[in-house]
C-alpha cells in the first residue's frame, strides 16, 4: 500500500503533507511532515497539482484557501478537531459583536468560517510573537482554546478575551498522573504543549508547540523526558534522540489512550484511495476563501522569521 500511494503521488504531481500527529507511517512517506505553523508555511509554497493532507480538515482548508487552484486532498473527511467544533460560527459572531472593540486573533484550529470573522490567526508556534505584535493596550478576542490563550496571556501580561474552547485530548491529560511519574522519575524533564489545562503547564519545565518541543528534546542535555501531548509525536522524537527516553502522560486514571481521534482517522489506505479517486476534495466557497486568506497570510507575514 506504501509503495501504491508513492507511485500515484509520483504519476499525478501530488506531494503528500503530513502532521506529527499522523501514524509513524504516514509520517515516514511524507513529502513534508511538521507542526500546523510549518505545514501552513509549506502549503503556502507547494507548486504540485494536487496536495494530499495527512491530517484534519482544518489542516486541509488552510492549504486550500492558500492554494484555491489546486486539487486539495484530506483522506477522511470525518477528521475534524474538537478546538474547531466548539466554536461555531453564528454564536462567535455574536460573541464578537459583544466586544466591539476587540480584535479577532484565533488560533489555526478553526473552521474557514472563523477566519473570516478573524483579523489574524497564529498557530501554537507563533502565538506569542503574533500577539505581541500588537500595542500592549490593543483589546484583543482570542479564540478557539481558552488553554492556550490563558497560557499567552500569562507570558505576555495581557488579559485577552477567551473563547470557552479546549482540545479534547490535551484538556483531560492528568496533572495527577503526571505528580505520580515526576516522583518516580525525578531525573525526567517535563514538557508540555500550550493546549494542556492549567494544572498541567503549571507543572512544566518547558512549554511549547509540537515543533518546540522536538528542538528541546533534540538540544536538551537531560537524557529522560514526560511528554504532554499527543502520542504521535514521539515518532519523530525518539528518531531525533535515539539514546534518550519519553514517557508519555497518560489522559486520567482509568485510560492511557491520547491519541486524537481525529487524526488517527487516516490510514494507509485511506491515502491511497484519495489519491486513486481524487476524493474526498476540500471545496469552499469562493468568497470565504478570499476572506479567510487575508488573516492567514499575515500571520505568516509576521512568521517570516520563525524556523519552518
Ligand atoms: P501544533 O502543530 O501547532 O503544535 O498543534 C498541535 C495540534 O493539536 C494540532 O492539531
Ligand atoms: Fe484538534 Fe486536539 Fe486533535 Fe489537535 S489534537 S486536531 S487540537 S482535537
């Protein structure tokens, strides 16, 4: 099947983009694997005829609005995001129109409707830069994760308005469990994605995107790490750092499984019959991918500088 979905690649010009989040094989026969930050950064420079999203829908959208003559690929279409799902359009206008002084940064993981109620977007990447690129006295909205935005306005100082969205599998990963594995290791390094609640960065070492904390694995003398995210990333971080250990953190008490759902919806083969039927197709209406570029492309304006 590997071999199948790299020929067909190959005979229609499609490069295939792959999230860390994606089974270690899909990861391995990416043209492009990265955080949401790069793969956006990417999708913005792909001159193939169609791209092939190994990830979720939101993933997908983005490099469609980025690409809108290009054939956009996601293999599962029920591959959506729980950060997404919580902030439906009609209620968020409403909610803006609460705050009319604000402005609109939101967070990558939203629908295209979203960006286009936004004016900025940032990913876990860039969020602190993106939102330090406003006046210290700016209002700002900031949506869809109230983990995340809490966490920004810690480090920044600033008290943006929150959207009551969370990430269905760093929300519930346990701030007990994690107490537990620091005092049997105590020689281990605790990092932490910017998704986690509270609890959970609070006790961090490090906090950082997916990219963020591969670079800290990769550069840290510390030779034992607790992970708090998605399991996916531990394909990359143990390829990285061979003679290092990750312990990942498990969800609660009564389940280990952290994996998202969502992105552990594509396989293999649901690659191949994208590929083979050129379906499922992202399509969106011309006027909301016009509106949603434009918040898209000046976050990675201000991204520039920022590693891909
Ligand atoms: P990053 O890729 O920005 O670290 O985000 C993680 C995530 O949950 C993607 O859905
Ligand atoms: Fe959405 Fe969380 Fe899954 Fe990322 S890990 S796609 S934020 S549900």
């Amino acid at each position: 099947m590997r071999d199948k979905v790299l020929q067909l690649a190959k005979e229609k010009n499609a490069v295939i983009l792959a999230h860390y989040y994606q089974t270690p094989d899909i990861q391995e026969i990416a043209d492009f694997k990265g955080d949401s930050l790069a793969l956006a950064q990417k999708a913005s420079e792909v001159d193939a005829d169609i791209i092939l999203f190994a990830g979720v829908h939101f993933m997908a959208e983005t490099a469609k609005i980025l690409n809108p003559t290009r054939k956009v690929l996601l293999p599962d279409l029920e591959a959506g995001c729980s950060l997404a799902d919580s902030c439906p359009a009609d209620d968020f206008r409403k909610f803006k129109a609460l705050h009319p002084d604000h402005i609109v940064i939101s967070y990558i993981n939203c629908t295209a409707e979203i960006k286009t109620l936004s004016d900025v977007i940032c990913t876990s990447g860039n969020a602190v830069q993106i939102v330090e690129s406003f006046p210290k006295d700016q209002k700002i909205i900031f949506a869809p994760d109230k983990n995340l935005g809490r966490y920004i306005n810690e480090v920044t100082g600033r008290q943006m308005v929150l959207w009551d969205g969370t990430c269905e599998v760093h929300d519930i990963l346990s701030s007990e469990r994690i107490m537990k594995m620091k005092i049997e290791n105590p020689d281990a390094v605790l990092i932490a994605h910017p998704e986690c609640a509270h609890p959970v960065l609070l006790l961090a070492d490090f906090v950082g995107s997916t990219t963020a904390m591969l670079d800290y694995t990769k550069n840290s003398e510390s030779k034992k790490f607790i992970v708090a995210t998605e399991t996916g990333i531990l394909h990359q971080m143990q390829k990285d750092s061979p003679d290092k250990e990750f312990l990942i953190v498990p969800a609660d008490e009564t389940c280990s499984c952290n994996d998202c759902a969502y992105m552990k919806l594509n396989t293999m083969e649901k690659l191949y019959l994208a590929l083979k039927n050129e379906q499922p197709e992202i399509i969106l209406p011309d006027d909301v991918m016009e509106k949603a570029k434009a918040p898209i492309v000046r976050m990675l304006d201000l991204s520039r500088h920022l590693i891909k």
